[in-house]
C-alpha cells in the first residue's frame, strides 16, 4: 500500500544516554511489519522480509556475527535470501521465523552470533525439532 510506519524509541541507547521518545533514524525506506524488543537491542522485520537489529551486541544479539553494538538499523546480511515473517528477543538473544516456516536464531545462549537453523545447531543436539 507503499504506507511507511514510524517507529518511535526511547530509553538507554547504546552510549547509555536516557532519549526521551523520537522517530528511530534509519527506517524511513522500510515498512516495519514486525518489532521485537530485547534487554538492550531491537530487530525488525519489514513487509519485505528483510530483518534490521540494533543496540546494544555483547552477546551477538544482533545476529551480525561480531559483538560491536550498532546505534543505526543494520540488515542481517547473514541470512542471505532468507525472507523472514516474524521476529522475537530474550534479553540477549534473537530469533525470526521464515517465510518458509524456518526458526533462525543467534546470542546468548544460542548456537552463535550469527544466525543459525535451530533444526541443525548444538541447540537440537538430541534431534527434538528433526
């Protein structure tokens, strides 16, 4: 419908600032379909299946495969192709189910800091979800 959301933020940023509520920079091209929200970092899916994260990574919660926080959206370039339908966060971890049905997930307590099929990491060693 070429609609465009705004997704208004606050709280601690990265930098450990308090913001008061402001438009959250970097979304204006997107059509936010999804918002999760972790301890200290956000990931969105938009109406194209492209998932962005950011704030804080210590854990490797932004799915970007190091551990640097990211104060702008940043596109999960990890996941290729895939076209994701949803999202959801623990404190310090992430996950996005796939058009395709596929539980994806990275940070703590996860297999890595990039994303990763649930079905094949050490998460499902015992084959629970084969």
């Amino acid at each position: 419908d070429g609609a465009r959301t705004t997704l208004w933020v606050f709280g601690r940023r990265v930098c450990g600032q308090v913001s008061p509520p402001v438009p959250q920079p970097g979304l204006t091209l997107h059509d936010v379909r999804s918002v999760a929200l972790g301890a200290e970092h956000v990931l969105v899916v938009t109406r194209t299946g492209l998932a962005l994260a950011w704030g804080g990574n210590s854990c490797g919660q932004l799915g970007t495969g190091d551990e640097k926080p990211r104060g702008w959206p940043t596109s999960l370039h990890l996941l290729g192709a895939v076209r994701c339908a949803s999202a959801a966060c623990g404190p310090r971890c992430s996950a996005v189910i796939t058009l395709d049905e596929r539980l994806w997930t990275w940070g703590e307590h996860q297999p890595a800091s990039a994303p990763a099929l649930l079905h094949t990491s050490w998460v499902n060693r015992h084959g629970a979800t084969d």
